[in-house]
C-alpha cells in the first residue's frame, strides 16, 4: 500500500524550511502543549508566540534605527537645500530685495519635490 503524501511535501523548499524552524522554536513550550487536550492547536499558538517574540525584537531594532536615520535624512535635505539655493542663484542673480525674496519662495516650493 502506498504511502500518502503529507501536504507538506507540496511546499517550496524555501517554505518547507522556514515552518521547520517555526516548530523547532515552539518545540521549547512542548511541556505546555503536550498538556493540551489539542495538541495541535496548542503546538500552533506556541509558534504564534514565538512569531510575536520575533516580531517585538525586529520592532525594537528597528526602533534604535529611526533616530540615526532621522538625522541622516535632515542632514540630506539641509544639503539638497543649499545646492537648490545655489543653483537658483547662479540662474536668476537676484539683484534687490524682491528677488531674492522671489528666489527663496522658488527655492521653497522646490524643496517640496
């Protein structure tokens, strides 16, 4: 007789590979499921907290980055703000007030592209 193929035969290597180590990290609540009445479902909320522990430390990574990158992007627009102005008045030559206030109004509205 043969033997019947599991539905997990039908997953991508890649898939196959990543529920191995989703069970093998829920295997470390196997005191608290093998408990259970339903195993199965027991085993399955155990891989969902370890899924949320997972997701909580890429949170807090990426957390410890924003600040850097917050600076990193002022620095770039403080920059990119200065070329503009250069450029415009390397173009335009405002000679009065009134252009230069034209200028820096141009300027600005480019800023927002």
């Amino acid at each position: 007789m043969a033997e019947k193929e599991s539905w997990k035969d039908f997953l991508t290597d890649d898939a196959r590979e990543t529920l191995e180590g989703l069970l093998a990290a829920a295997r470390k609540h196997r005191g608290a499921y093998e408990q259970s009445d339903d195993k199965k479902v027991a085993l399955l909320w155990s891989a969902l907290i370890e899924m949320k522990k997972e997701l909580e430390e890429l949170k807090a990574h990426t957390c410890k980055l924003d600040e850097p990158f917050k600076a990193i992007v002022e620095v770039g627009e403080s920059e990119k703000k200065k070329a503009i102005e250069r450029l415009v008045t390397q173009i335009i030559k405002p000679v009065d007030q009134d252009s230069q206030e034209a200028t820096q109004k141009l300027v600005d509205s480019l800023m927002d592209f």
